[in-house]
C-alpha cells in the first residue's frame, strides 16, 4: 500500500511518501503565505522523488497547524498522534517525546504501543518555540546553525528570565550592552527555552527513553540544555523535522 503524509507546519511544509511500512520520497517547502500552494508542491516533489504520480497514492493524511489549507487529503490526524506514530516508527523504545517546532511546542508521553498516555501544549508565546530561538539569533548577527556550537563555547551561566519574546529581546540587548560574551548569552537563551519545553515535560511525566523531534531538535546547544535540566540523554531521529508527516503516512495505511 502507498500513503502520504502532510505536515503543514507554520514555516514548513513536509511531505512523506511510504510503501508497505517504507519511507521512498519525501521533500519540505517553506510555507510562505500560500500554506494550499505550499502543500501541493511539498506533495508533488515528495511523489517525484519517489517516481510517483497522485493517482499511485490510496491515501493521503495531513496534520500541523495549516492542515485545514491542504485540499487534497483525505482526512486529518492530530499533532501529538503524529508524533507518537512517527517516533515510534524510528525509535520504538521512546517514552517521552518533545516537539519544537517554529511556533508552538509540545511535550507527549507515550506507552509501549504507541498510544498517547498524556501530552502539554506550549501555545501562548513563541519563547518555547523556534521563533525564539531566530529572533534571538538575529538580535546576536549569527545564524542558528552555528548557536550549538557557541553554546559548546561558554564559560559562564547567565540568567535569562523574560517570558515572552519582546520581553526576552530587550533583556538580550541588554546584555548585548553589558559585554557578556556572545557564546554566554547564547547559552542564557538556549538554556531559557530549554527550561519552558522542561516544565512541559514535567507536567506529562518524563519516561525513558526520551527523544527531540521538529526543526529545533537540529540545535545541539537546545538538546545539551534540556538534557543538562533533567539529567538524561535524549535521542534524535534522523530528519527530525519530518516525524509528523511520518507520523500521518502511517495512520493513513491503517
């Protein structure tokens, strides 16, 4: 059987085509301001790469935030579902899993099956998010593919204690003013978000094994912290940012 899943994500869109429980195209467009357009071309480059044409896929599931602008699915299957099913596919013997994505994170505990024991949310502020992490990496003129290794770089804990990310980018200039060094402050930050996905985690129980997926599970400097808060190693997939549209393939073979 061939299905296809669909994470419409808030600054990408990721699809997945599998056949028979195996991953054989896959591809990820920036959403843009045309989540539909976005959609159709993630699905239609997942399909080339595969060989594909549509009419070869029996079904196609989509999740995410813009799931409801992908027309040509057939059904919807939930975010924390999604990543339950995708983790599992990848790494079996996960417990717990956290989510970051470019808005919203998430933490979902699971049990041997798969099935979702309990899951928290982070939606009221881009501080637990990947927005966070960019308009932190902008203010400090470096990119976030080289955040891990400035965190690796740090002599020096500083607190960071601001809530919300206006607030956050203030206490950044500030310290920006005040000469700490940048590797410093990049570690205030990554361990600042680190400490709200924690706290998450907290709420639905932190079970070994625990794992990172979502674009900001990319950034060793967010993984080192949030396995410095709990003392535990955490795993990462390959292509984190591709489990929930995994996750969706799945559900749409069975």
């Amino acid at each position: 059987m061939i299905t296809a899943g669909i994470d419409s994500g808030a600054k990408n869109v990721k699809a997945v085509i599998m056949k028979d429980n195996k991953i054989i195209g896959k591809a990820m467009v920036l959403a843009g301001l045309d989540t539909k357009a976005a959609a159709n071309q993630a699905y239609d480059e997942a399909l080339k790469a595969a060989g594909l044409a549509r009419e070869d896929v029996q079904k196609v599931l989509v999740t995410g935030a813009g799931k409801r602008d992908c027309d040509f699915a057939q059904g919807e299957v939930a975010e924390v579902s999604a990543d339950a099913k995708g983790i599992m596919y990848f790494m079996p013997d996960t417990h717990t899993v956290i989510d970051v994505g470019a808005e919203e994170g998430r933490a979902v505990r699971v049990n041997r099956d798969g099935s979702i024991i309990d899951f928290a949310i982070n939606e009221k502020c881009a501080a637990g998010a990947g927005t966070f992490v960019e308009a932190m990496a902008r203010a400090l003129e470096t990119e976030v593919s080289k955040m891990g290794d400035l965190y690796d770089q740090s002599t020096k804990e500083i607190g960071m204690n601001a809530q919300c990310v206006v607030f956050a980018e203030s206490e950044l200039v500030s310290l920006i003013h005040s000469l700490a060094a940048k590797p410093d402050i990049v570690r205030a930050v990554l361990d600042a978000m680190a400490d709200r996905i924690v706290s998450m985690m907290r709420r639905v129980g932190v079970e070994n094994d625990v794992a990172a997926i979502g674009g900001v599970a990319l950034n060793k400097g967010f993984i080192k912290a949030v396995e410095k808060e709990l003392n535990i190693r955490i795993g990462v997939p390959p292509d984190p940012q591709f489990i929930g549209a995994v996750g969706a393939a799945i559900a749409a073979a069975e």
